[in-house]
C-alpha cells in the first residue's frame, strides 16, 4: 500500500520545473481557502435562528471530534510526510508534523459531511469540491500523500455521523450552552 501511495504522489505532485501560476493557485487552495470555513461558522450563528446556531454547532462539534481523532491516529501511527523522506518536490514549508491523515482535508470533507447531513446540499457539493483542490493542492505541494487525503474521508465521515448522533440526543442542551456563552461573550464583542 505504501509503493502504491508514493507512486500516485509522484504522479501528483509537482514537476522539478512547475508552471509559476499553477504553483500559485495550488498555494492558495493549499493555506488560505481554509479560512472560509469559521467565517461560515461565525455567520450561520449570527443568522440568528435557531436552526442556524444549530448547524453552526453541529459542525463544531463534528470538527472537534474529527480533529480529536486525527491527533490520536498522527500518535498512534506516526507517518512522514513527504518531504521528511525526501519524496517528490516540496513547494510549500510545512512542519514535520504526522502526514496521515489530512487535517487541512479532514476539516474540508468533515464540513461536507455535515453540511449533507443537515440537508444543505448544495453547499456540501461547493464545500467539497472546494476540499478536493486543497486536497489536490497539498499533494501538488509536495505535503501530504493521496492516502492522507483517503484518510481523511474515512476519519470526516465517522464524526460527522458522530456529532449529527450527539445532537440528535444532546443537540439542545449543548446548543442552550452555547447561547449561554453567546450571551456571556457579547458584552465583550460590542466593546471591539
């Protein structure tokens, strides 16, 4: 499995001559594109209703469980990046932190997931088509292998499943907690 991962991260990754605005646009994707996402978060819950403060949990939630797993696994079974073997071309820094799986992939297709999993569709397919470049562009970068990125599927569904069950159960508890902070919080936030 491992020949056959590096293999399809040669054929991905970039050319020792790679063409300057492909190199650009996969930086984009690779670092910034990410940012979108609390952005997203922080207006679903300032949307006000409750069904929007309670998808904005949800996919907190489902991000925290994904994140909490992805440390474990990069603990439990520590892999290399790329560039740490001296695999392929490196176009990006990046820290020698555990390749699989994919956080930058795993924070994309958990949001996907979620998003499908509370009937918003058609921003689930933007999100994750948006997730596949930056899949596609950490690969191209020379940071993450294509298993990374299967990884990171695997890892994303499991707790979007996860946190649509625990807010099927605790969904309004958690979600009164989360007010309760809000309201906590705002004086702070009118102040700035």
């Amino acid at each position: 499995m491992e020949s056959l991962d590096h293999a399809l991260f040669l054929t991905l990754n970039a050319s020792d001559e790679p063409s300057r605005p492909l190199v650009f646009l996969a930086s984009m994707f690779a670092k910034y594109v990410i940012i979108l996402l609390p952005i997203h978060i922080v207006l679903l819950w300032l949307g006000g209703n409750r069904r929007l403060r309670s998808t904005a949990v949800m996919l907190v939630l489902a991000l925290i469980i994904a994140l909490s797993a992805n440390y474990v696994i990069g603990v439990v079974a520590y892999t290399p990046r790329p560039f740490v073997i001296g695999l392929g071309n490196t176009l990006i820094e990046h820290r020698p932190s555990p390749s699989f799986p994919s956080n930058h992939g795993t924070i994309f297709f958990t949001y996907t997931a979620a998003l499908a999993l509370v009937g918003a569709r058609r921003l689930a397919c933007a999100v994750g088509v948006m997730g596949l470049i930056v899949a596609w562009a950490r690969i191209y970068l020379g940071v993450h292998y294509p298993f990374d990125m299967a990884g990171a599927v695997l890892v994303s569904l499991a707790a979007a499943l996860t946190a649509k069950c625990a807010m099927g159960r605790w969904g309004d508890a958690i979600l009164h907690r989360a007010d309760a902070l809000s309201a906590w919080l705002s004086p702070f936030t009118r102040k700035v």
